[in-house]
C-alpha cells in the first residue's frame, strides 16, 4: 500500500543532500584564493557523491530517498605562484593556491539549488493534496 | 439488496491508489535527479487500471498448481509494478532522470489526483443523500 506520506521523507532526503552539496560549493568558493606555503597544506576542492537509498523495511515500495555516500577530494594538484612578498611564500618564493574552478563552482551551485527548488514544490504540492484526501465526504 | 459500499465507489480509490504510488514515484524521480546511475521510473496507467477494471485485452496466465508463480502477488499488496523509463538524451553518469520532464508529469498527475479525489468524493455524497432519503 502506497502513501503520500513516505513523499515527505524522499523529498526531505534530497533537500538535505542538496544542502550538503551547497555547503561544500560554499567552502570551495570561500577558499578559492586560500594561500598555503607548500602543495600539501593547500585546500582542495571537495565533491559531493549521491547515492540513492532503497527503503528497508519496504523493499518493493516506490519510493528512493537519496543520500551523500561521501564528501571526496580533488586530486588536482594545487597552482603554484610565484609571489616572493606573499608572507606565506616558501624559501624560493612560491605560494599554493588550490586548483578551484569559480565557473564549475557557480554552476554546480545553480543546479544545486534549482534540485532543491524542485523538491520543495513537491513537497508542498503533495501536503495540498494529502490535505484535500482528509476533506473526502465532508461536503 | 445489500448496500455494497466497495461496488458503489466504483474505480475511484483504486484510481487515486495509483495516482498517489505514481507520485510517490515521480518524487523519487526528482529527488534522485542528481544521482549517479539512478534509472527513473513511471508506471503506465492506461494499462493498471484496465487490469484493475479486469477488462482490458489481456490474457491473464492461469494457475492450476499452488508451486506455480501468481501473477497478482503483486497487486495483492496494493503495488503495482515500475516500469523504467527510456532516456531522451543520455547522460554519462548512467542517470536517466529527465528533470523538466519530471516535473511536468508531477504537475500533470497532482490535477488527476485531485480530479479522481474530486470523483471519489461525489461518490461519497451521492451516497449521502441516497442514506438520508427525504429531508
């Protein structure tokens, strides 16, 4: 047996995976310019990966919540500047900045929040028509 | 003449039963829009409610043994089987998610929902009154 109810979970699960997506587009534009003085201290870039989620207790049932499997790691090296007066610059006069991408970054934020856009539309159109189901044979 | 309250709802909660597992659906559909190698899903309602009429040009595979698979296991429970859906346009990531398209067929079956609750819920009046008899 289907209900609407098992909607809300779904579309709160996306929501909640989108934010965490936001929220790592956040940390990646915030540290876009952040200086380390050799390549190892230097941030990188972090990647959500979503992972679609089966419900346990109703394995035939149509609903799939979505969840982050994990937060990975850009293996792009970071770009090396030559800045000699930079304070955090190495002995030969170089400083790290991390291999961010501000394009990349700006778009993966739109389609992150359009998702997120979609998912409260759904959600407040399933709670009209749960509250309509709840009126049947009262008029 | 017995009153059979399940003959005189007609088709109509088990259409609204449908519509309500198709939006289940369409959300997970969205939900998942950004998933790698999730495969959307839709069901084909034309063909559930013909089946759930019992009419429709099907030949239903007949069991003469217990040990023989039931082909209504799944429709005893209420569910009806999802079907995945052909992509438009491919992606690499092996998600099959069409988001405008998705979109569009919530929106499409929120008004059916309504139009089947808006039925049902005739039904329950015309019902009603027929109870009440004269006022």
């Amino acid at each position: 047996m289907s209900n609407l109810f098992s909607l809300f979970n779904t579309s709160a699960s996306a929501l909640s995976a989108q934010s965490v997506r936001l929220n790592t587009v956040a940390s990646n534009l915030a540290n876009a310019n952040t200086a380390a003085t050799n390549p190892d201290e230097a941030y990188r870039a972090k990647q959500v990966l979503f992972q679609s989620v089966m419900d346990q207790a109703n394995p035939n049932g149509s609903s799939t919540a979505v969840r982050v499997a994990g937060v990975t790691e850009s293996q792009a090296a970071p770009h090396a500047h030559y800045e000699p007066h930079h304070p955090q610059a190495n002995e030969e006069g170089y400083i790290f900045r991390p291999a961010i991408s501000v394009v990349e970054e700006m778009a993966n934020m739109m389609s992150a929040s359009r998702n997120y856009e979609a998912n409260v539309e759904v959600m407040e159109t399933s709670r009209q028509l749960l509250q309509r189901t709840l009126q049947i044979g009262q008029g | 003449m017995s009153l059979s309250l399940d003959k005189a709802m007609g088709i109509s909660p088990q259409a609204v039963n449908v519509r309500a597992q198709r939006m289940e659906l369409l959300a997970s559909n969205i939900a998942n829009a950004d998933t790698p190698n999730y495969k959307a899903r839709d069901i084909d309602f034309r063909a559930v409610l013909e089946s759930a009429a019992g009419g429709g040009n099907s030949l239903p595979m007949a069991r003469s043994q217990a040990a023989h698979l039931d082909p209504n296991a799944g429709a005893m429970n209420g569910q009806v089987e999802a079907l995945y859906r052909t992509p438009s346009q491919a992606s690499l990531d092996g998600n099959t998610v069409d988001p405008q398209m998705e979109r569009a067929a919530f929106a499409e079956n929120a008004v059916q929902y309504q139009s089947s609750l808006e039925f049902l819920n005739r039904r329950v009046s015309g019902i009603r009154e027929a109870l009440r008899g004269d006022r």
